[in-house]
C-alpha cells in the first residue's frame, strides 16, 4: 500500500472526526452583547484606576 493509498482510506474518518463537539452555534447575537458589555465595563475599571 502506497502511502497516496494509506491517505485515501483514512481521508474519510479524518473529515467525519474533524469536529471537535465545542459548543453548538447559539445565539449570536447575546453573544457580541456580552462580549461588547464585558469590554465597557474593563475600560471603565481602566480609566478610574487611572491607568489610561
């Protein structure tokens, strides 16, 4: 078995186990809020430690 062979039989399993079963694609949205909200709340604990 040449080695084309050996990448040819295993490319199918390789594709079926590329998953990694992180969590599923919720709410997008919630998330960016979240994200932006956590960002406004660290600039603000920077600028009144004084830091900026």
């Amino acid at each position: 078995m040449t080695a084309t062979a050996a990448e040819a039989a295993t490319a199918p399993v390789t594709r079926r186990r590329a998953r990694t079963g992180g969590p599923a694609d919720g709410p997008k949205l919630l998330e960016t809020v979240l994200g932006w909200i956590l960002v406004v709340v660290i600039a603000v604990f920077v600028t009144r430690a004084g830091l900026m």
